[in-house]
C-alpha cells in the first residue's frame, strides 16, 4: 500500500444514476474513485423515487471497492464529505 503521507478525505457523491465515491487529498488531488448504478423508478405523473435502502447498499458497495485498493492507508482518512441530488433527496 503506497503512504500518501497526508491526510485524506473520503467523499460521496450521491447522484440520481448512483453513487461515487473517492479518496482525495486536502489539495484536492483524486487518488481514486469508484461508482455504482442505482435503479430509479419512474412513475406516472412523472415524478422518479429511488429506494433509500439501494442508495445505503450501494454507497457501502463503492466505499468497499475503493477502499479495497489500497490507494491509501485507511488510518490516513481524516474527513467524510457528502453530498446529494440538489434538492430531490428526501
């Protein structure tokens, strides 16, 4: 496993076709990134749902794969950000 000798910050994207996330350092360099599908559920009168379940199963899934490659120590991680679909996350 490569020390980055930094700190790092683990990120999560929640976007409507899924999740990604990466490891980044304070500087703002991508040291990897991983994303997962989500299913969305178009109904009738045009409104879309997505199961809140899928979006918790599938940020573990990609926080998995990722931290799985080693890119950095996982010790090294010293901040979680999150962010979501602009207002439609409810």
């Amino acid at each position: 496993m490569p020390s980055t000798g930094t700190d790092i910050i683990l990120a999560i994207d929640l976007g409507t076709s899924g999740p990604k996330v990466a490891l980044v350092t304070p500087a703002g360099e991508v040291l990897g990134w991983e994303r997962e599908s989500l299913a969305s559920h178009f109904l009738p009168d045009g409104g879309v749902e997505q199961d809140p379940e899928e979006w918790w199963r599938t940020i573990c899934q990609a926080t998995r794969k990722l931290l799985a490659r080693a890119l950095a120590p996982v010790e090294s991680i010293v901040a979680l950000v999150v962010t979501a679909q602009w207002s439609g996350t409810v």
